[in-house]
C-alpha cells in the first residue's frame, strides 16, 4: 500500500472545517495499521500542517495527538464591489397608551440589523410590558416570541405522546388586554385568523431557534448563578444568527444594581441597553434608564424617565422624562428626613423650557 500523502490528509481535514480530529482516527479513516510508513506519516504531516503559515495552516495542535480543523475563511471585499447601504432598522417602541405617542427617546436612538437590545429589569418591573408592546407595535412585521413564562407544557398522563405546548394563561390574558377587537389596540391575527407574530415554546438554546430576518424576542434568559459570565456567548450566538433582524433580550437584574446579571458580559454585546427599576411606592411606577447606545442621533446615555403601567400589565402611561431630584441629589432624604421636592422618590420631572419644550400633554412636573 503507498505511503499516505498531504493532498490525502487535506482532502480529509477539508470535509471537517471547525471539528476536532485525532491522529487515531485518521489512521483509521485510512485503515493505516502501526508498523507501516504511512503510521508514522500521519503524524508528521499534521505537525507540518500545524506549523504552517498563512493560509497553508489549517489544523492547531490542542495537544495528546489531537487537532483543530481550522474553518477557512475568505476575505470580505469592502470597497472592491458595489454594495448597498442597508437603511436604518424601522423599529416602533411602545406608546404612551394616554397620548398614544411613541416614547420620546426613540428619535435619538439609532437600530439596525443584527443589533441586540437588553431590557435589564427588576423583578415585576414592566420587561414583559416592554416586551410585548415592541411586538404589538411592530406587529406587520411577523416578530417572534420566546419566553420562559410564554407557554406552558400539557401532558396527557394516558398518552405521553400527546404532550403539547400552549399559551400561558396569563400571557393570553395579556394579549387579550392588548386586542384591538377587545377594547385593546393591537390586531394579532390576519384576515385568515391566523397570529401574526410566532410564539415558538424554547426556554433554553435560543441561538439555535433564531428566526433569521426577524424582530426576536427573548423574555427571559435565566442562567445558573454561577455561570452568569455564560450570557456573554449566549448573547454572541444570538447576534450571529440573526441576518438582517434584531433581536430584544430580557434580562434579571437585581435592586438598584446599574448593569442585569451577567454584568459586563451583557454590556460587551448590547446594543441598546435599557434599565427598569421602581420609581416611588407604588409598585406599578417604572424608571427606565439608558445605560448605553451604540449609535445615537443626540446625547441620551444616562437619561432616565418614569411611566406607569396598567391594564393588566400591557398600558404604558405618562410617559416623561425626568433627572435627579437637585435637593437631595437623588438620595430621597435630606438630613434624615424625606425630601420635600421629590417625596423620597430621588427623581422629579423635567418642566418645559425654552431649550428643552414639552407639549401641553406631556407636561407633569411633580413626582408620583
């Protein structure tokens, strides 16, 4: 038998791009037996395709006889070819259910395709509000929901095989709220009837079940507290399967803290980044906070404003924009005592001004 050549072995490593292979079992894919050249030949053109430079290496040693394929990759051209410049992701955020208008801070953010939007919030604290009012507003354009409170699994304890998922009871409460045909203002279905969003039952592996070209949305990843740097990759995967559609995660995030869990590791993938917190002592009062922005058309990062929800946990209202109270620097309590200008809620609404105007309808100036 002749001696096992390079072109044989490249010809092997190509068929296995990004998977790891051993020198046993090339030799076995060969039916090369100990004793003979081609044993010893196997390893030392591994150990030449290892050491290569450039693109004459595709395979890195990870030691104990075993290698990585390497995945080749071919250069992007950027300006060589004529290329489309992709517009601006035509993304609605949520209204103001009081005046119908969409949050104010959505003219100065900018989205587009691949990018990932975190809502970082508290416990009971408005990201399924925040969640569903982004796929009821962008509704025309099929978005796809996932969530771990979304559906809920049925068994048939006489037939296992009859297992099936359907909506979560007060998920379907919550789109019932939101019905155009039932005092809502949202139209889930087409002229056939059929939803014209997609609910897919996935709790975990959301990478794998990305829908490429759409609006995605997450509500919520839960990883174990002690793998919450995880998030990171879990974010990453989603981004790269996403083609030209987004994807609006949602995330824990504990009191007061200024990032949800996973810290860091989120932030490195987040596009957009938005905070929810409680806002006074009235638990249906949010604060929502812009910790970050990619891209943006005015300085918004840090800005903060407050709303409440009703209706079930699906009305956005009094939607406003409002800053650290001045006397109590947004501790709520001067000198011991409850701040007067805020009320003990650290933040006071921002009033109309020449620079700054605020349309009759959006003006309120005290606190909750």
């Amino acid at each position: 038998m002749a001696e096992i050549t390079t072109a044989e072995i490249r010809e092997f490593l190509g068929k296995r791009q990004g998977m790891k292979v051993t020198l046993a079992s090339i030799r076995k894919e060969f039916n090369i037996l100990q004793g003979t050249k081609s044993f010893d030949a196997v390893r030392n053109i591994m150990f030449q395709l290892g050491e290569a430079k450039g693109d004459g290496k595709i395979v890195r040693p990870l030691g104990d006889g075993i290698y990585k394929v390497i995945e080749q990759v071919v250069p992007v051209s950027v300006f060589g070819v004529e290329r489309e410049r992709r517009p601006i992701f035509e993304l609605v955020f949520p209204r103001d259910f009081n005046t119908m208008k969409e949050m104010n801070f959505a003219k100065d953010v900018v989205i587009r395709e691949g990018d990932l939007i975190t809502l970082g919030g508290v416990k009971s604290k408005g990201k399924t509000t925040l969640c569903l009012n982004i796929c009821g507003e962008n509704i025309d354009k099929k978005p796809v929901l996932m969530g771990n409170e979304y559906t809920v699994l049925i068994t048939d304890d006489e037939n296992k095989e009859k297992a099936r998922y359907e909506p979560a009871p007060r998920f379907l409460h919550r789109l019932d709220a939101m019905d155009v045909n039932k005092d809502g203002w949202i139209n889930w279905i087409d002229s056939n009837g059929n939803d014209k969003f997609i609910l897919l039952p996935v709790r975990d592996d959301y990478a794998e079940h990305i829908v490429k070209n759409k609006i995605n949305i997450i509500d919520w990843i839960n990883l174990d507290a002690e793998k919450l740097y995880g998030i990171g990759k879990v974010l990453e995967n989603i981004k790269a399967n996403l083609g030209r559609g987004i994807a609006i995660i949602a995330l824990q995030k504990s009191e007061s803290a200024n990032n949800p869990r996973g810290g860091q590791f989120v932030r490195d993938f987040s596009d957009l980044e938005l905070l929810l917190d409680g806002y006074g002592s009235n638990e249906d009062n949010i604060l929502l906070t812009i910790k970050g922005a990619k891209e943006k058309h005015s300085p918004i990062v840090g800005k903060t404003y407050a709303y409440s929800i009703s209706g079930s946990g699906t009305k956005i209202l009094n939607f406003r924009e409002v800053r650290k109270c001045p006397s109590c620097h947004g501790n709520g309590y001067v000198k011991g005592e409850k701040c007067d200008t805020c009320y003990g809620n650290k933040f006071i609404d921002i009033k109309p001004s020449v620079d700054n105007p605020v349309e009759p309808d959006e003006q309120e100036e005290l606190p909750f």
